[in-house]
C-alpha cells in the first residue's frame, strides 16, 4: 500500500487560507490504514483546525472511498461547491485527482506521502517497492535491492555492510543486500548472487517521464 | 610480449612482477594549488603511482580527474578514482573519454561513500550503475570498443574508432559481512573485466591471509594484481574511532593494545605499517601495497624507505 504521514500541524495551519468554508477530506484506502488520512484521522483536523488560532468560519469533515478514483468524487460534488477550500488527507496521487476533478477549488494537501510498504506491526511501515518497472524479485529472494540497498545495488554487498546492518545507519538499517544472501541461503539459490546484473533499463521507471498503463484488453 | 592495455607506468611494473607501491592523493577542498604541490613532493619518487580520490567521504573537493591532469603535469602517475554516487553512465562515459584525451591511464573504479556521510547529506544520489557495472563499462569501452549502449567509440559512421584505453582497478574489503562472501565478490570484479585491485585498510592480518590464501586457491591472483591497503595509525583515538565509527574496517584486540602500550603512537604507527609490508611481500599473490595515509602523505616515504622498497624501479 501507499505509506504516507501527516504533515506537522503547525505546517498544515500555515498552508491553510482564511476561508469562510473549510473541507477537510480523507480517503478510505491506504492512508486509512497507515493511520494517516482516514475518517478518525479527519474528525482529529476537524478539530484541531477549529481550535486553532485560525479565520476559518467553518470546518467540515468529509470521507471518501478514493480519491484516486473519479468515481467516488460524484458523492461530494455538492459539498464540494459549499466549500471555499479543500484540505486533502490523501496520498499525492489522491490530491492530484482531486484537483484535476475539481478545477478551481483550492486543494491543499495534509499528508506527506512516504513510499509503497507493508505494515511491519503496530505504527510500523516499511519500503518495500520503488515501483521501477523491471521486478526481479525471483533473483533476489524476495528481497528488492533497489529499495532494501541504501544504494540501491544490483551487484552487492558493498563494503559497509557489517554485522547484517547497513553503514549509513548501523542500529536502525539492514543491509539490504545481507538480507538478500541470509534468503538465498536459505532457497539454496546463492549462486544468484554471482551473476553480475547489467545496468538496469531506468526508462521504464520514472526517468522515462509519468508512466501510463493502459491495458488495450480492457478499452471499451 | 604481450598487448598493453593502457601502457601505464603501473601496468608495466605488475607485469614485470615489480611489488608495486601505490599511495592516496586526496585533493583540497578549494582551489588551493599549494595544497597539492606539497602533497605531490611528498609523495614524488616515494611510489609507483598515486590515487586521487573522488569527492571522499561525499564531501565537494577538486575533481579526480582535474587532479589527476594537474598531477601527471608535476611528473607523478595518477590512478583517478570514480564513483557511482555522482555521476550517472552518460558523464561517466564523457569522463572517461576526457581523461584519456588528457594522457590519464589508470582508472579505480568504486561504488562510492553514500552522501549521507559527507558535507551535501541532501543531495541526490545516482547510482545509475554500481561498482560492477563500471568496471564492464570501463573494460567494454577499452576492449569491444563500444560504450555502455553498444554504439561504437567513433566520431562519426566514416571516422576511425578511437577508444578510451585504462588499467582497470577495482576495491575489496576482506573484512566486510557476509565474511564467506567477500572472496565471490571479488570475483565477481574479477568477472567483470578488473585488472587490478587495492584492498581496503588491513589490520587484521590474520583474516586477510585467510582471505588471501582463498584467493589464491581459487587462481584470483593470476587474474588479478592485488595490492594489500594499509593507513598508518597516528593516534590510538584514530585506531578507537576506525574500530567503531568506520564500517568494514575489523581491528584485533591485540592492535588495539599494542597501541596502548606504545610511548609513541605516530612511530608505532609506522612501525606496524613497516611489518606489515614486509608480511605481505611474502605473501603468495599480493602484488604490491597501497598505503591510504590520510591527510598524512609526508610519512608515506619514510614507510616506503623502512619497508625496503626504495628506490622504486625504473617504470620504462
């Protein structure tokens, strides 16, 4: 899922404008369950922003099931109009949509959004895909070197990994690529490692520009 | 007599078997010439050929390369460092090109220090391609003559082919983790075209002969010159901080306490250095020794000079 947090406060309270008429709006999907930008986490702004030393007449609060999808933008559009502003608690892509769909209405965003993650335990997430178009997680157990690698590696483990752990962070940050051998140990699949790995093809993550998929299947 | 691949002075000196002495130039953090000259008097006639480092530590200092022109006009051998950290494969390639139209031979190619460690922490990294990757680019563009992409090293359809030709160097760190996979990963370089290698800075000497002795089993070392790395200790408060804050480096007890027990660290320091060298030349398959004195280029001859290494060979 898409991992995202929520901006300071104090941030958020600068950004906002002084407007008769405040939206805050949250999204069911990922920031619900990161704890980010659910329906709690919008009852918690509401009530922050009203309290605050702030000229907004009115706060509302508002949760929708995407806001990455058109589709749930129909229930709101009268809301929507009411509203001078609209404070989004959804992912970067949630507030994008929001403000193609809703031209002209000020969309601020409330969440800083992090990485695509797994929820580790309680209010623990971790990176765990960069999205860069060319998995080869069959090679490397599992475990992806571009993200797991604070060097993002295809051919490691560089000389700073020590006791499993990586030497920009030795006591909060593995060694993504001491993982990689731990697991290929494990499949004994280690001869894996051996292989040298070419230069990845980056036009297919996002240095070739915004990606588009469009499944020819599936057009109307 | 066989093909040169670079025709350095570095190169004809491991492959007549000399034990070659290699030492670190690291250039100045502003366009301090002074700091250089010293740095190169310091060193001249002392080794066989200098490494100039590329932005350290991810800290912004003279490029390698510059360094490395300035350097050979004063008389000494560089071998110019290259990371991945900064630079992605369109820059490198034009570097390498620009290096070699400049008259350099001798190339190291590395991973590079990660940026949180140096004075721009907020910087981008690239990492367009690793260590690995380099020494293929490096080699394909001497040996296939293409570049990374596959297109030929030529100006134009009609114009001849004029490739960038290097020695290919390469890091190890024989006491890394996994420690049972440090030997496959140099092979790994060695697979990918290297030619020859300087280690990380050795104090466990132990390790590194087992290290060594698996190289050797496995016929690395006809395959690869490999140039045991030292840095003389001047403090014992370095040798702690090395133990604990420099990740890779594996320092014994029994070096910890024999600085202790020292009156002078600095000549200890050098003393060690000294045995060192005189251990691995009789090592089977260490072709030389590259000595990193940090920031400490003028004990570099002295060490050569206890180590019996001077004067250093004729490299014609």
């Amino acid at each position: 899922m898409i991992v995202a947090e929520q901006k300071p406060i104090g941030e958020i309270l600068k950004k906002l404008p002084e407007v008769e008429k405040l939206l805050v709006l949250g999204c069911d999907t990922c920031v619900t369950v990161c704890l980010a930008g659910g329906e709690k986490e919008v009852k918690v702004m509401c009530s922050a922003i009203r309290m605050a030393d702030k000229k907004i007449g009115e706060v509302t609060g508002f949760s929708i099931e995407r806001q990455c999808d058109r589709e749930f933008f129909k229930e709101i559009e009268a809301v929507v109009k009411e509203s001078d502003a609209i404070l989004s608690l959804a992912c970067g892509a949630g507030v994008q949509m929001l403000s193609d769909y809703f031209e002209g209405k000020l969309v601020i965003p409330g969440l800083n959004t992090h990485f695509i993650g797994s929820n580790e335990g309680a209010g623990y997430w971790l990176e765990r895909c960069l999205g860069c178009g060319d998995c080869m997680l069959d090679i490397t157990g599992g475990i992806c070197p571009k993200t797991r690698c604070s060097k993002g590696l295809m051919n490691g483990p560089c000389g700073g990994s020590e006791n499993g752990m990586c030497e920009i962070d030795p006591l909060n940050t593995e060694c993504g690529w001491y993982l990689i051998y731990e697991r290929l140990k494990k499949l004994n699949m280690l001869q894996n490692m051996m292989t040298n790995q070419p230069p990845r093809d980056w036009s297919r993550a996002h240095d070739g520009g915004p990606r588009k998929l469009l499944r020819e299947d599936i057009q109307p | 007599m066989k093909n040169s691949k670079a025709g350095s002075r570095l190169e004809k000196l491991l492959d007549r078997g000399e034990f070659v002495v290699t030492a670190e130039l690291g250039p100045p953090k502003s366009v301090d010439r002074e700091v250089i000259d010293s740095k190169v008097e310091a060193l001249r006639d002392a080794v066989d050929a200098v490494n100039i480092t590329d932005n350290q530590t991810a800290i912004v200092r003279v490029s390698s390369i510059s360094t490395g022109i300035y350097v050979a006009e004063k008389g000494l051998e560089p071998i110019f460092q290259v990371t991945c950290r900064d630079r992605n494969r369109l820059a490198i390639q034009a570097d390498l090109l620009g290096a070699c139209l400049n008259g350099l031979k001798n190339v190291l190619c590395l991973t590079g220090d990660h940026q949180s460690f140096g004075n721009h922490p907020q910087a981008k990294q690239v990492y367009d391609i690793d260590s690995i990757q380099l020494i293929k680019m490096v080699k394909d563009m001497r040996d296939e003559k293409i570049f990374q992409c596959g297109e030929e090293i030529r100006n134009s359809k009609k114009a001849e082919i004029r490739e960038p030709r290097f020695l290919i160097g390469a890091a190890a760190n024989p006491f890394a983790d996994p420690l049972e996979w440090r030997v496959n990963r140099l092979e790994k370089k060695v697979n990918a075209g290297v030619d020859f290698i300087q280690t990380q800075c050795i104090y466990d000497m132990e390790r590194f002969e087992q290290w060594m002795e698996e190289v050797v089993s496995r016929g690395l070392h006809e395959k690869v010159k490999i140039l045991a790395g030292v840095t003389p200790i001047r403090s014992l408060g370095m040798l702690r901080y090395m133990r604990d804050s420099v990740a890779g480096v594996r320092i014994p007890d029994s070096v910890i306490k024999r600085f202790e027990d020292a009156e002078n660290a600095r000549e200890e320091g050098i003393n060690f250095c000294v045995e060192q060298i005189k251990r691995f030349r009789k090592m089977k398959g260490v072709a030389g020794v590259h000595i990193m004195a940090i920031e400490w280029e003028n004990a570099v001859r002295g060490i050569v000079e206890s180590a019996d290494l001077l004067p250093r060979p004729n490299g014609v």
